[in-house]
C-alpha cells in the first residue's frame, strides 16, 4: 500500500505544474495522508542514523530532487510541499527532511530572483528550526550567509510580507542557535546582518518594524558578537537607530472627538497595540546590549579590540561602548518610557525596562554613583512606588515586583537624598528598605560594590544586625585581594589608608563588627578568609585599642574550644582557614606585648593553640582517643 501511494506521488510530482499539484496539494492537508507518506520515519531514538532514514523514506529524498533542478517553478513547489507535510508536526517530520541534508538546498535556493520561490523557502525553514537537530547538525552555520544576502535582496522589492517572513526566520535563527555552535564565523557576514538590520529598522511600514526590532534583540547576544575585532561602533549605531525609530513612531495623545467612532476606536487599538510591541522589543534590544556589556567584561580579547594602528585612536573599545549606552539610556530610552507612561502602563514593559536600568549599574562601574543620583533627583522613586502600588495585588506581577523593589534599593541606597543620620523624615524610607530586603531571596540581587553601601548597612544596628554577615561577605567577595596588598603598601597615612580601605573607620567606631570578620575567617572559603586577615591586621597595626585586643583574644578562646570539642583530628587538618585563624591570633598576642603581664586568658589561648597545632600537623595524635 506505502510503495504504490510512494510511486502514485512520484507520478504526481513529476507534473507539478498541472492539475497534479493542485490535487496534492489538497491531499497534504490530510493528517491521515501525510502519516502514511512518512510513517516509515524511524522513532526518535534511532533518528542519528540517517542512512537508515535517507533509505528508507523517499518523500525527502524526492523533495531534494526537485530542489537540485534548474527550474524555479519546481523548487518553489517541492519547498512547498516540503512545508505543507512539516506544519503537521515539525517534530515528527523534520529529521528525516534534515538526515537528508534539504535545508542545505533550501539555503541555495534562497539566491534566486523569484518571490514565490523565496517565500516557500522561508516558510519550510522557519518550520525546520522548531528541531534542534535543524542546529545541531550546523546548517545554520552554513545558510546564514545566504540569509543574510537573501534579505539584502528582498529588501529591495516592494513585498511587505516577504519582508516579514525573511526577518521572522531570521529571528528564529539567531534565537536558537545553541551557544556552543558559533554562527557568526565570519566577521563580515556579522556586519551585513547589522545592515541589513538597519535598513530594516528604517522601514515605513510598522509590522516590518517591530520584526526587524525583534531581530535585533535576538542578534545582541555574546556568542554572535564576541570574535574580536567586536564591531562596536556598528553596534551603537543599530542600537541608536532602534531607539530613535521608536522615539519617531510613538503615537501621539489620543483625540476624544471621534470616541463615538467604534471602527476609528478599534483602528487606534491595534495601532496602540502595535506599538506597545514596538517598544516592547525596543526595551529588550536595549537591555540585551546592556547584559552584552557586562558579559563582555570577562572576555580580555573584547576589551580593547586588536589590529588597531599605534598612532591611531581606536574607538572600538568596550568602555566607549559601555559609556554609549550609558549615555544613550538618558537621552533616548528614559523620556521614551516616561512619554509611554504618559498615555498607558504594560508589566511586561516596565519589566524589560527596569531590568535594563538594573543591569546598567553594572556596565561601567565608576559611573554608577553618578547614574544612581540623576535618577534619584528625579522622578524615579515616585515612579516606583506608584508602580508597586498598581501591581502589588497582582500575584503574576511578581517578577516586576522583584525588580522595582531592587531597582528601588540601585536608586534609594545610592541617593545623596539619604543621608547615614536618617531624620524623622526618612525613617519611612528605611522600614521600606528593610522591608524588601525581608522579602528578597538573595541579597546579591541588590548588592552593588560601593561603599557608601557598606557603610549604609553598617551604620543602621536593624540592618546591620539582618544583613551584615551577608553584605561582609558579599564586600569581600568582591574585593580584589593583590588591590588591597598595593593599597597597604602605597598609603601610609590612616587618613590614605581609610580612604584606600573603607571598613577600617568603621571597624573603628563599631567593634562588634569584628565578631562578624571573625566568623567568616572560620566559615567562609579560603580567598574570603585572607581578605578578612588582612583588613583586621591592618586593623590592628593601626589601632591601639587595649579593649579591641581584648574582645579578640575572649572570641578567639571561644572559637579555639568549640573546634577542639567538635572536630576530630582529620576534620582539623582538612579546615584550611584554621592556620590563617591561628596567625591572626599570633598577631593579637603580639599587638598586646609590652602592654601588660600575660593573664589566665593568654594561657588559655596558648593550651588550645598548641593543642589545635598538634591536631594540624601531618600524623598528629589525635588527643580525644
């Protein structure tokens, strides 16, 4: 039964351009018919062997055929076809079309002159990147070359729909493609995409638009633009371009004299709705160039780009591009977002817009103070707090909520509008501050490393008290442990050494703050442990405090005791913060010499000491058994 409906199709496919065409064409809309054209696709599971399937299933192999030919007539109908039997399931049917290596076909016909031709490619391609096999056997890799061209040509007819298609598939394309799979191999097909993009973005009709918008968010991803040289300044000028099309098409406030007009109401509705997803996916190229930024910064070859003339200046550098969109985000993203404020408020904009303000904090790091205040001297926390206001009841606004309350912090934490000595005023601000912090599941999501932060929740006992293992913590994650050598070493004076090292005048003025550091020499990793002993031993060179020295000695007696209690001797010799514990306590001991005569504490001290010793040193005696 298979092999004579297989043959009756052969027949009918060989006069495509009769009457046959028309009756298969018909037949493909059957679910039932296409089942049996296929069913002899292999499962899922043995669908790697593709000689198996290239044997075994001829539709594909006769579809290639026809591709292979000369006639575009016959290509346009065999893509066709091809499209018509994948709408009923691209999961099902696509590997045995891919195992048949069609798309490669595909691609090449896509440098042909006919619309018809060009339209049933897009359609059968676009349904073939729903299989990751479609990526995984890289024919993306070799067909976005021709894409790329493909939409170069199509831009110049005048079909507004094919337009669309091309920038769909190409959407799809550069979305999908797995990260570990590079599709961007050569650098000046990446240039003609952000051409082609542009020249997109340009276009006067809208729907072409928002398509060519999407594609740009798509587009901004590191895995696609992280071969150096990186071409930033071509960046900055698709981002422009996308900010500044929105900033054009914004409709204006709308009339009240035609609202007895239901077809003129219904009209402005869909132009609204058009272009809240033109801003939608403006935002998003936004943010993507921001989170482009940042991840950028791991990557030494993108910083400075190469194969730049000494003598010359060279612009294509991740800073400028950095401080663009700084720049860019005031002139052109904010009054965009506050003008749509102005007529209608989407969740899922303001979403995209306030992760975007987020993750500017950290593009250019010393210009994150500066940003910080122009928002808050503004009208940014009024804002969000309105926005919480509208939201709050709203259980799926919950991501948003996240981000305003983050957001909230990015700006209130860093405002020169709050000052360490809150007034009356502000003590609102600060249960509101604590309130979200409550609320937060990890306080790395607000953590900026700054510190007028670190001195903010160290200064407040309610703060300090909730979050200041986590923020000392967080501060010497951060810290780089060879800056804070140099800075011991350059700065001589207290008041240079303050300066260069933050948490010494607040160590200072707060000492219970030491019984924090302590417990992350013990607790924390190795790297966070040696910070912490060289702030403190800073800290102790500089400070004469007799009682300082004292608190230490007590806490350290404690700590030396709970270890011996609780550990065995394998447990001590695999803790590796307990010699750094040990060398800080040598320094206490030594800091307190000449000061007074040793007292039952020190005796204690030395006991336990030389007790945790032996216990550290390879085949010690385990004292317990």
């Amino acid at each position: 039964m298979y092999t004579s409906l297989c043959r009756g199709l052969v027949q009918v496919v060989l006069v495509l351009t009769g009457r046959g065409y028309s009756l298969l064409k018909e037949l493909l809309k059957s679910d039932r018919f296409v089942s049996i054209l296929m069913d002899n696709s292999k499962p899922e599971e043995e669908s790697e062997n593709s000689d198996l399937l290239e044997g075994e299933n001829p539709l594909p192999l006769i579809l290639k055929k026809l591709l292979l030919t000369r006639d575009e007539m016959l290509q346009a109908a065999s893509s066709h076809c091809m499209a018509a039997v994948l709408v009923h399931s691209p999961s099902r049917y696509a590997p045995a079309f891919i195992h048949a290596d069609v798309p490669e076909f595909l691609f090449e016909c896509l440098m042909c002159s006919s619309e018809i031709l060009i339209w049933s490619v897009y359609c059968s391609l676009l349904l073939l990147t729903e299989e990751r096999l479609f990526f995984s056997k890289c024919h993306t890799v070799y067909g976005i070359e021709s894409l790329v061209r493909s939409l170069q040509h199509v831009l110049q007819l005048n079909n507004v729909e094919l337009h669309k298609q091309g920038l769909l598939l190409f959407t799809e394309i550069v979305k999908r493609q797995p990260v570990e799979i590079k599709l961007f191999t050569n650098r000046g097909i990446c240039i003609n995409a952000i051409d082609v993009l542009m020249k997109t973005v340009d276009c006067p009709v809208l729907e072409v638009v928002v398509e060519a918008v999407k594609a740009a968010a798509a587009f901004l991803r590191k895995d696609h633009l992280s071969s150096p040289p990186v071409p930033y300044e071509k960046l900055q000028k698709l981002l422009e371009a996308v900010l500044k099309r929105c900033v054009d098409l914004s409709p204006p406030h709308s009339s009240n004299k035609h609202e007895g007009d239901l077809l003129l109401s219904m009209s402005q509705s869909r132009v609204s709705w058009k272009h809240g997803q033109l801003l939608l996916s403006t935002l998003e190229s936004f943010r993507n160039a921001c989170r482009l930024a940042v991840e950028l910064q791991s990557d030494p070859m993108a910083q400075e780009n190469a194969f730049t003339a000494p003598c010359s200046e060279n612009k294509e550098t991740l800073n400028n591009f950095s401080e663009f969109l700084l720049r860019i985000c005031d002139s052109l993203c904010i009054p965009m977002v506050m003008n749509y404020l102005e007529r209608a408020v989407s969740s899922s904009v303001m979403e995209v817009f306030i992760s975007a303000l987020n993750t500017l904090f950290t593009v250019v790091p010393n210009m994150r103070d500066k940003f910080s205040k122009k928002l808050a001297s503004s009208c940014f926390i009024r804002l969000i707090l309105e926005l919480k206001a509208r939201f709050c009841s709203v259980q799926s606004k919950i991501s948003l909520l996240w981000l305003l309350d983050i957001h909230y912090l990015a700006v209130i934490l860093l405002s020169p509008h709050l000052p360490l000595s809150l007034p009356h005023t502000y003590q609102r601000s600060l249960c509101t501050i604590k309130r979200i912090l409550d609320n937060l599941p990890d306080l790395s999501l607000v953590y900026i490393h700054c510190p007028l932060i670190l001195k903010f929740f160290l200064h407040y006992p309610e703060l300090m008290g909730r979050f200041g293992h986590q923020v000392l913590q967080l501060w010497f994650s951060w810290e780089d442990c060879n800056h804070m050598e140099t800075e011991e070493a350059a700065f001589g004076t207290s008041d240079q050494l303050n300066n260069a090292n933050p948490l010494l005048p607040i160590l200072k003025s707060n000492s219970s703050i030491l019984l924090i550091l302590l417990d992350l020499v013990c607790s924390s990793s190795v790297e966070v442990a040696q910070k912490v002993l060289m702030t403190l031993r800073t800290f102790l060179e500089k400070n004469e405090d007799v009682f300082v020295c004292d608190l230490l000695r007590s806490q350290f007696l404690q700590i030396l005791q709970q270890l011996l209690v609780e550990s065995s001797s394998a447990s001590l010799q695999a803790n590796r913060n307990l010699p750094i514990l040990l060398s800080l306590l040598f320094l206490v001991q030594l800091r307190n010499k000449g000061m007074r005569e040793l007292d039952s504490t020190d005796f204690k001290l030395l006991h336990q000491g030389e007790f945790v010793c032996i216990h550290l040193l390879p085949g010690g005696f385990d004292l317990f058994q």
